[in-house]
C-alpha cells in the first residue's frame, strides 16, 4: 500500500475483570493499526466512571499510573486515526455523557452517511454538540428520552443512523457490542476466565488470552451485565451483507481471524490467484512490505519464482521528521523502505503491492529497482483497481486523486515506468476470501455503494451550520474531511 489510507478506529472492552483497564491497554496496544492519532479508555465501577484520553499512541497516552487510576471491572477503549482537520483531543473517544438515563460511553467506529442530516435535525432541536465527530451524533440520540426501556432506546437510534458503524457501549453496569445490519465492519466476541470482551480484531484478544467466542453478528446486539451475555436482533428484517473487503486485502492485521476466515490465508490466496491470473516470466518476487508480504508470499508459491525481501522496512520512521532538503532526493521513499541492490541487479523482478493508490510512491519504487539493474520491473497488485471513494470509514482519496479513476492500467503501467503491471479481478479477490460476494462491499472497486449516501445533501447542511453558526477553520477542514469521505 504506497498512499496508506488511514481506518478510523479500533475497539476494545470488557466486562467483569479485575485489571479491565490494562487488559484494554494491551487490547488497544494490538488494535493500533487501527488509528494513531488518539487513544483513550473509560473505565465504571459501577457508580462512576473514569475516563482518560489523549493524543498520540497508546503507550503515549497511557502510563502506570494512569491506568492504576481508572478503577472498575468495565472498560471501553478506543484508538482513532483522523486527518489533520479533525485532529483534536475534543475529538478522542471514547465520548461520554450524564445524562437521565445514567452515565453513558461510546465507541465508535465506521462512518455515519446521514450524519450531517441527524446532526441538524438534533442541533434545530436544541442539542449543543462538543465535538465534530458523527459518533456524538448516537449519544445525543440515546440520551433522548423515549418510551419502551433503554433497550428500544437503542433499537430506535440504531434504525435512524444509517451507514457503517461498529459501537461499543457502556453504561454503569453494562457492556453493549453492536455492529450496522451491514456488518461493514468487523467486531469479535472473545472470553478471557469469566469475562466477556469485545474487540475490532481476534488479535488483541490473543495478545490478552482471551478465546474467541465469536463475531458479533450484522445487526445484532450484545448485552453484557451480570447475567452473562444476551443478543438482540435490531433488524430482523435485513438480509443484505457488506462486510469491507478492504479488512481483507489491506486493513485487518494478516493475524486476525474474521468471518471464521484467516486475514493472512486470504492474503496468501490473493497472490496464488493473482499468479494464476496474471502469470509473467521473472527471476524473483519481491513484496512491498509490509503490506505486499503475503501476497507475493502466494505469487512464489504458486509460480516456483524464488521469494526475496529485497526492500527492508525501518520500523522506526515517525510521522514527522525533517524535510529533506534538495540534498537528498526521494527522502521520504528511501527512509521508509532501502533496497538491498545486489538482490536484483541483472533479475527480472516481480514487485507485489496490495495497491496502488496515487501512485507516486509507486513510480519512485520501480525506479529504484531499474536504477539498481533490474533487468525487468514487473508490478502486480492483488486487489482490483481503486476507482471510487469510500464512505463508510476509510480515508480514500478524492476520485480527482485515485490513479486508476483516471487513467486507464495502460497509461499507469506507463506512468510508473514499468515493463508490465497487472491486478486482481474482482472474482479473483473474492474466491480468495474464500467467502460469497453478496456478503461485501466492494463500493471503491466497483461503485456500488449498499447504503445511498447523498454527497450534496451533506455538503448542504454543512454549509448552512458554519453560515449559522460562524464555525472556524477546525470546521471548515472536518467538513473537507467529511467530503473526502
Ligand atoms: Fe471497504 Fe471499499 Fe466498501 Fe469502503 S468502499 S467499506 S474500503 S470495500
């Protein structure tokens, strides 16, 4: 992956456990994949809550005694990734209100595609928002007063959101899991002794011995409170599935399991079914780590080509470091990924990336290798071209910007200065998960979005909120954001 799209959040909780908050920290700890910017744990003793976030990693964000502080056997945790704009403390989750309900938390992570609508419609009625994230949107809605008990409150707020969301609740004396009757993104049931825990991926319930009990089923409800766990369906009526195919190909850690599905077999079966399908004559398949590692893994095994890491990741590069003057060209391709030249002077080098976003990064890679001797530059990605944006939660380029919405695999191949290049079918992507094509999304491959979204709609509305309400440039960048999306 050259562009690195950014997921929005990873979620971790935990009923009933003595050490609940470290548990989520070490929870969160194997989540970080999923979001850099912020992190942050809530925990209830049952009475009150306690709650502590902050920005940056979360070992940034969370010392000893931090966590020796946030006492109580329930704990909700969550790490976010945002774009500059929206990338303020205000913004950190989990997002807590006390309200006539009790004391609620949430976490949140997906994107609403009526939020902007809701959040209108809730601000016309007197509601002030404290942050700009579309998450507060559910906690304004469940605080609101109703007939029929907390657990239609519930039920009501989930049928007037609309989009991806995967939600982690608590209360006093309750742990709530739900996932969007989609099911776009991934939420796993695991029990470590007696204690139930929820977590985005099966790999932070391995990092904390818990077993994985189960997903979270699209639509369903989890309750976890002293009489164990109960489920509820919110939308009995629902079939349709649209599970991202993206956690597959790029997003889930290749050590998660989801949909009783191995992330890392998956990956491995992407690159075999791309060698089938896009077979070419070389010396050597090398991956873009770490993101091309298993991928091009399944290309050499299914093709007999020899497998080299011939491009060394630095694990230690932040995400800000100097500019690099003129001194030093291609800075900032070189000090992430060094080629080990020797491999492939004289080769005919097969590159294998899960995609190519802009395409940049990309060219510079090919480059390097041909400036190295490579004989040959053969690129192969193991998922289709990106043609279109996503809107449930994945931070895509504008279209203006996705390489393949604007130029045809030919006039990329030219581009990027390579001797072929070559992706993976759709059926080819799908076979390889090993799963049925009615239950994804594929929207940025193919344009079919499962859940309408109306981008003028929101542009609208967001318009008018920052003529009403004089919101700042801080509003203006989330509203940017909230486009891209
Ligand atoms: Fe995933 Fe793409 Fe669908 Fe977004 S549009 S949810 S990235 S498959």
């Amino acid at each position: 992956m050259q562009a690195y799209p950014k997921h929005y959040c990873g979620l971790f909780g935990i009923y009933g456990h003595p050490n609940a908050a470290e548990l989520t920290y070490y929870g969160l700890y194997a989540l970080q994949h999923r979001g850099q910017e912020s992190a942050g744990i809530v925990t209830s003793d049952g009475k009150q809550f306690r709650l502590h976030k902050g920005m940056g990693l979360v070992p940034q964000v969370f010392t000893g005694e931090i966590l020796h502080n946030l006492v109580g056997p329930i704990a909700i945790g969550h790490t976010r990734y945002s774009t500059t704009g929206s990338s303020h403390l205000r913004n950190a989750q989990p997002l807590t209100v006390d309200c006539g309900r009790g004391q609620i938390a949430i976490a949140h992570n997906g994107n609403l595609t009526n939020a902007a609508k809701l959040r209108g419609e809730l601000e016309a009625k007197g509601s002030i928002f404290q942050t700009t994230v579309d998450s507060e949107i559910i906690l304004h809605l469940m605080a609101q007063p109703s007939l029929g008990g907390e657990e239609n409150t519930l039920i009501q707020t989930l049928r007037r959101i609309e989009g991806a969301y995967s939600l982690l609740i608590m209360t006093e004396n309750e742990l709530i899991g739900v996932r969007d009757p989609f099911g776009f993104r991934p939420l796993s049931i695991g029990k470590v002794g007696d204690s139930y825990v929820l977590a985005s991926e099966t790999c932070a319930l391995d990092l904390i011995h818990a077993t994985l009990v189960r997903d979270v089923e699209p639509g369903e409800i989890v309750i976890i409170d002293k009489n164990g766990l109960r489920s509820i369906q919110a939308f009995p009526q629902q079939t349709r599935r649209s599970f991202c195919i993206f956690e597959y190909v790029y997003f889930a850690r290749p050590d998660s399991t989801i949909n009783n599905r191995s992330v890392y077999k998956a990956r491995v079966e992407m690159g075999r079914q791309l060698a089938r399908e896009k077979p070419v004559a070389a010396d050597l398949i090398i991956p873009v780590p770490d993101s091309g590692n298993c991928a091009a893994l399944g290309y050499s095994m299914e093709t007999g080509i020899p497998y080299e890491m011939a491009f060394v990741r630095n694990h230690y590069v932040g995400r800000s470091f100097l500019q690099p003057s003129q001194l030093i060209r291609d800075f900032n391709v070189r000090v992430k990924l060094n080629l080990i030249e020797e491999l492939v002077k004289d080769k005919r080098v097969v590159v294998v990336d899960d995609s190519i976003v802009r395409g940049t990064t990309f060219k510079t890679r090919v480059n390097n290798l041909k400036q190295a001797g490579a004989r040959e530059v053969h690129v192969r990605v193991s998922c289709p071209p990106h043609r279109y944006s996503c809107v449930y939660g994945i931070d895509f380029p504008d279209r203006s910007k996705l390489m393949a919405a604007n130029y045809t695999v030919e006039e990329i191949q030219k581009y990027l200065n390579a001797d072929s290049l070559a992706y993976l079918s759709v059926d080819g992507m799908v076979k390889a998960t090993g799963l049925p094509a009615e239950g994804f999304c594929m929207a940025c491959y193919d344009g079919n979005y499962p859940v309408p979204f109306d981008p003028l709609l929101d542009k609208n509305i967001n318009e008018r909120r920052r003529r009403v309400l004089g919101l700042g440039e801080a509003l203006e960048k989330e509203e940017r954001q909230i486009k891209l999306l």
